[in-house]
C-alpha cells in the first residue's frame, strides 16, 4: 500500500496536466508519473456511469478502486441479488442494458414468466434470465461459505470491470424504510419502497438493520487509508453514499485519509438526473440542492467529509470550507463522463497542494 505525501501531490499534478478529453493514457503512450490509487464510492447507476469516466480518464499504471454500497441487496426467489454491485459490473464490463440502467442487454425474461404461473413472490422484483446466472453462482458461492467480497472478485473475473470492486461490507447490511401502511407503521426493505411503492409511499426514516456489528470488507479501509484521491461519485446521498458511510469505521477512514474528498453533485436544478433521490433527501432534512447535498457532507476541516464539491454549470452553492466549483456534471455519454472524472482529479491535484500536510507525512 503506498503512503500519500508529497510524491503524491506532486503525481496528482500529473494527472491534472493530463489534457486529452478522452484518449487517457493508452498502452502505447508514455506516462512517467507515479501511479496513482484513486478510490471512489459507489451507488448504482450513477457511480456506474461515472467510473466508466474515471476508467478512462486514468492513466498507465494508476490504479481505481470502488467502494460499492449493498444496502440494496435482497434475497428474490431464494438468490441473493446484489443490484449496485450488478449495476456497476454490467456497466464496466460492457453487459449492461444501457437503457435501463440495470440488468442485461438483450434480456430475456422467460423464467420470470413461468414464476408468475406459479404465482411466486416477489412479482414486482424482475430478474432476466441471463441475469440470474449471475445471482446463481453468487448464492451458490455465499451458501458455500466464500464472502461476498470474495464473490465479487470471481463474478468480476468474468466481465474484467478494469476496477477493482469491493462491497462495502461482507456482512448484511439492508436499508429498510419506515412507512405507514393500512395495518400500522412497518419497516419494508429499501428495494420495495423502491420498485414496488415507486418511492411513493411516504417515508418516515431509513435504517441499516445490521450495521451496528457490520465492519467494513477486507480491503476497504486499506484502499482509503492508501487512497491519492477519493471521490463520492454523483450517486444517491441518502440511500448510496450515506448507506456506506453508515458502516462503522467508514467515516473516520474518510475523515483520516491523506488523500483530498471530491465529491459530485447527482442533484442538478433542483433535481436527480435521474431515479428519486428527491424522495429520499427530504426524509432525512436535506434540500433537494446540490448546496444542500454539499453542506450535508460538509467540509472535513468542519468534522465532515468534503475538500471539494463539483456542481453542474449554471448551480450554485455555498458550502463553508469547501472548495465549491461549477462545471458541466452531465453524463450524457463516456467522453463527457470522462471530462468530468477529470475536472474532479483536477480540483483534487489543487486541493491536496494547497492542504497543509499532516503530522507523520514524509517532509512534514
Ligand atoms: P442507484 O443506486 O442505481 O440509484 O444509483 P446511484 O445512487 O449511483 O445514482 C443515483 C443518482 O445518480 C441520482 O441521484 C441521479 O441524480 C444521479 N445521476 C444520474 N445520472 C447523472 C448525471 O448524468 N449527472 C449527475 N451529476 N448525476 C447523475
Ligand atoms: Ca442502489
């Protein structure tokens, strides 16, 4: 594992100076800079989406690690799912219905139409057929005792994600959300409310049933601890990156990390891009802002998270000691994605340069 120091900086200036929009630094170019570990935590589609940027935008010998919530996961039909992790391996990998945002390209769904002849439960959760392979082998794996991020690394060596994904815990973590329904108040699993209830049904709070004795997965502190860079990509606040933060011991690695936390704004207008996280942010308090989602992770130097937040072109926001840029943060397709992986590793070079280094650090 490296030590972040000045070496570090001064590759993270590097990699800044790096300018080409798209082309990153291919096996034929030259890249004379130390390689860079660059780790980012990930919901589902969003981070999908903006790690395929960051894949790009890396160069030679730099190294990108993500940090993948599984509050989502469930168990349909007697197999464990774990829809971000899917999400974010289908995307890299090249397998992903780019439609939807989830799932297979060119799906087909035969065994769920012969499960609803049986009338089975879940009917509101769909699992194609190709997709279910993925959700046999990884049951069939846990049931065998492998954990999950074991399982990960071997349904990764198939699909070659070009990043190395880790959950962000190996023991069960579910987000379940406090609603009123007809027979009183209940806690349902977060996918219900979700896909089921459209995020319709009003929400009370979310909890992490599990997390108390959770601990992060082997290699996730490490990878923070050893971090350059670390980025909270454009994924859903409440129930993606706040689910991960939730892991004890996540926040702390974050706050004692050498490396500088970038984070990108999924609130854009007022609004998601996409999915409901505008259903979600209010339930814990927070404006449906990218000022709002900002001073909820707020600055490290406050007992937060953030050195900088990236919002889009045309937003504003205040949030006091962070770095507040306003660049363009849609993700219309890779080589935009790319421009914004970038801009973040960009504002990170200038953030670490322009921190004072901490006690221990090589030349401190
Ligand atoms: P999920 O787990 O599948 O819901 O995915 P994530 O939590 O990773 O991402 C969901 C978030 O991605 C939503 O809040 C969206 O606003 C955000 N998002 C989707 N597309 C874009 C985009 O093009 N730009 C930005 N900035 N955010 C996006
Ligand atoms: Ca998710």
């Amino acid at each position: 594992m490296r030590v972040a120091g000045p070496a570090s900086s001064r590759s993270l200036l590097f990699l800044a100076n790096f300018s080409d929009p798209v082309a990153g630094c291919g096996p034929a170019a030259v890249c004379d800079h130390p390689p860079v570990h660059v780790v980012v935590l990930a919901g589902g589609v969003g981070a999908a989406r903006f790690l395929r940027g960051v894949r790009v935008a890396r160069q030679a010998g730099d190294e990108v690690t993500a940090i993948v919530n599984t509050g989502d996961d469930l168990t349909v039909h007697g197999l464990r799912v774990c829809p971000d992790l899917d999400s974010v391996m289908y995307t890299l990998g090249g397998g992903i219905d780019e439609e939807r945002g989830w799932g297979r390209a060119g799906e087909t769904w035969t065994t769920q139409a012969e499960l609803a002849c049986y009338g089975a439960e879940p009917d509101w959760f769909s699992l194609g057929d190709s997709d279910l392979a993925t959700h046999l082998v990884r049951t069939r794996m846990l049931d065998a005792g492998f954990a999950l991020s074991d399982v990960t690394a071997a349904l990764c060596a198939r699909w070659q994600p070009g990043v190395t994904l880790i959950p962000m815990s190996d023991q069960r973590v579910e987000t379940h959300v406090l609603v009123d329904l007809d027979t009183g108040p209940r806690a349902i699993h977060f996918q219900e409310w979700w896909v089921r209830h459209r995020a319709e049904l009003p929400a009370h709070g979310f909890v992490q049933v599990g997390v108390e004795s959770a601990t992060p997965a082997p290699g996730v502190l490490d990878a923070l601890a050893g971090a350059d860079v670390i980025l909270l990509a454009p994924s859903n606040p409440v129930v993606s990156i706040g689910t991960i933060l939730g892991i004890p011991g996540l926040r702390d690695a974050l706050a004692a990390a050498a490396a500088p936390v970038i984070g990108l704004s999924p609130i854009i207008g007022g609004a998601p891009v996409r999915g409901m996280a505008d259903r979600c942010l209010p339930v814990i308090g927070v404006p449906t802002t990218a000022e709002g989602v900002g001073r909820h992770y707020a600055a490290r130097s406050d007992g937060g998270l953030l050195d900088g937040w990236l919002i889009h072109a045309g937003d504003r926001a205040d949030v006091p000691g962070v770095t507040v840029e306003a660049v363009p943060l849609l993700m219309r397709d890779v080589a935009a994605t790319t421009v914004m992986a970038r801009t973040a590793l960009d504002l990170a070079a200038r953030c670490a340069a322009g921190r004072p280094q901490r006690p221990g650090q090589p030349g401190a």
